[in-house]
C-alpha cells in the first residue's frame, strides 16, 4: 500500500492542479473503533463521521503501534474519501485513512491541530 517510508525519497511526479482536486481528503470524527483481529498486518477497524453529506464511512487502519484503540473514538482524522471501497480480508474499508510514518515506519495520524467541522475538505 505505502510506496516507500524513507524521508530521503525523491517526490514524486509533478501534477496538475485539478490532478491534486480529483483527491476528496476530508476531516472526520471517529465514532466507533474495534480490534480486526483477521488483519494480516495489526489494524484497527474505525467508523469516521464525515458529518450531514457523506456520512459515517468505515475504514481499516494500520495505526496499533501509535494510536491505542481506547484513544480513538472522539479523535478527528483526515481520509480520501472518493476511492472506490477496498476488501481488506472480511472488512470493506470505504475511506482511506491518512497517516505518516514515524521514524521507526508505524503510522501517525493525520489531525486537524484544533476541532473543526467534520466534512471540511483539505485544500
């Protein structure tokens, strides 16, 4: 999934500005978080409130290592939220959660630094 965890990496191709518009990142709040024990890699699965015109949306994320699951639900996170739905095992994850890694590579969400509406879009 991740192309590559290396800080050091060169960016990638250039694109346009309507390319980066066709990318739909949203905030939204998590509602809901259970263990995904039938991951093959430590996930959790969430349930994101993206507020009145998309709604709660599930995703798969692969956060354990920084992000303890009895710390989630209230939490505001940033998603794609225009991929097409993705069977990961059991779970269809409707969003893609967004994170970066530390610097071990375990993943670190995306967060707004104060409260804001959810269904805000990135721009």
């Amino acid at each position: 999934m991740h192309v590559t965890h290396d800080p050091a990496a060169a960016a990638a191709p250039t694109i346009d500005f309507d390319t980066f518009l066709a990318v739909d990142v949203r905030v939204g709040t998590i509602v809901d978080a259970k263990p995904f024990p039938e991951a093959r890699k430590p996930a959790w699965r969430l349930w994101i409130d993206f507020g009145p015109a998309i709604g709660v949306r599930k995703s798969s994320a692969q956060i354990t290592e920084n992000h303890p699951l009895e710390s989630l639900v209230g939490q505001q996170v940033a998603a794609v939220v225009n991929f097409p739905p993705r069977q990961i095992g059991p779970v269809v994850s409707e969003v893609l959660t967004l994170g970066f890694p530390d610097a071990d590579g375990k993943v670190v969400l995306v967060q707004p630094s104060k409260p804001v509406p959810n269904g805000g879009r990135l721009f």
